[in-house]
C-alpha cells in the first residue's frame, strides 16, 4: 500500500497570505495525485487532479505541483472560504487508492 | 447540476447487513464509473469500491472485500452498496462519488452528502 503523508499536520495563517501543503508518497506515483479539500459537515471537493490540473469551477487561486513522490497545493492569497482541511489522494496503484491524513488550514 | 444523494443508513449491529442507495440526477448516469468512499467519524477519507459504468467491472478496497457488493441500476440512476457481516470498524460516513470520467480514473468529481452507518450493540 501507498503511504500518503502530508505536512503540516496543521497550518495557521492570515488570510491573503500563501499557503503551501506538502503530500510525501511513499514510493513513486508518478503524476497521479489529486488534492480535495473539505469543510466541517459536508463532502470533499475536487480541487486538483493528475497533481497539476484544475478540476471544473476552482479558482486560480489553487494550483498543484510535484510528481514522482513530492507534492505541493499551494493558495496563492487565502479567501475566508478557503479555511478548511486537505487531503491528498493516489491513483498509481489502483485499486488500492489511498489518501493522506489531512492538513488543517486554519485561520491565525 | 450534479446531484448525489445517499440514502440507508442507520444503526445496525455487528454481523447484521444493510443496503446504501445513492440517487443520481443532473447527468448522464450510464457515462460514468461510480465510487463508494467512506470517512470514519473525525478521521480521514478511505475508498471502499469502484464499478464501471456498466457494472461489469468491479474493485473493492481490502478491508471490505468478500462483505461489501457494489451495484449500478442505470434504468434508474442509482448506485447501491450492500454491506454484510458489518463490524464496528465499518461505522463511517458512506459518500458516494462520481469518477472523473468514463473508464474509471478515480478522481472523484462529485460527491454526495453521505449517509452514516454506525455499527452498535
């Protein structure tokens, strides 16, 4: 199995400011990671796929990066609404998908 | 637009069964895989199965594999999960999701609210 591991556990920032969130695989899953991010009481939401595409609907303000084992979502200038927490998925070793722990975005 | 919606969850006891629907609406059910991804209270996101669009491939993840079935009813746009010999470690709230695209690449794009599954004695 794919060990997905994400850092920070939990990031606290202003908004405007950029954050960056870190997705570590535990072997290589080429570019086939997406990130989701998800709000208290409701579903994840697509943000990211293939680690660098934009799902339909989300802001430019999200962008993905990295392949191989190391990737990164980073906001560029957060929105009140982007407080919430993130998880990291893989597809590489289907069917065994996987997902990171979640980091916490929350507001300093 | 895309709507999702789950349905048949409860409270159940360990080794006892239950059946999850999800009602599809906004889009051409038949065109798409469909998912089953479940998060246990206050933890993280697990995949739980996958079916192809026309229900001829099927992929579970390991800890329900041999107790869960996935299903697809396209006449009626709706997707099932049959739960059997539940275990506490099952109590999870059950999303279902829709894949990214047509040969199942599992991304999921849509996502319903969930319905919650606790298993109590």
């Amino acid at each position: 199995e794919i060990v997905l591991t994400q850092s920070p556990a939990t990031l606290s920032l202003s908004p405007g400011e950029r954050a960056t969130l870190s997705c570590r695989a535990s072997q290589s899953v080429s570019s086939h990671l997406a990130w989701y991010q998800q709000k208290p009481g409701q579903a994840p939401r697509l943000l990211i796929y293939d680690a660098s595409n934009r799902a339909t609907g989300i802001p430019a303000r999200f962008s993905g990066s990295g392949s191989g084992t190391d990737f990164t979502l980073t906001i560029s200038s957060l929105e009140p609404e982007d407080f919430a927490v993130y998880y990291c998925q893989q597809r590489s070793d289907w069917p065994r998908i996987t997902f990171g722990q979640g980091t916490r975005l929350e507001i300093k | 637009q895309v709507q999702l919606v789950e349905s048949g969850g409860g409270v159940v006891q360990p080794g006892r069964s239950l059946r999850l629907s999800c009602a599809a609406s906004g889009f051409t059910f038949n065109n798409y895989a469909m998912h089953w991804v479940r998060q246990a209270p206050g933890k993280g996101l697990e995949w739980v199965a996958v079916i192809s669009t026309d229900g001829s491939d099927k992929h579970y993840a390991d800890s329900v594999k041999g107790r869960f079935t996935i299903s697809r009813d396209n006449s009626q746009n709706t997707l099932h999960l049959q739960m059997n010999t539940l275990r506490a470690e099952d109590t999870a709230m059950y999303f279902c999701a829709r894949d990214l695209s047509r040969a199942a690449r599992y991304y999921f794009d849509s996502w319903g609210q969930g319905t919650l599954v606790t298993g109590s004695s």
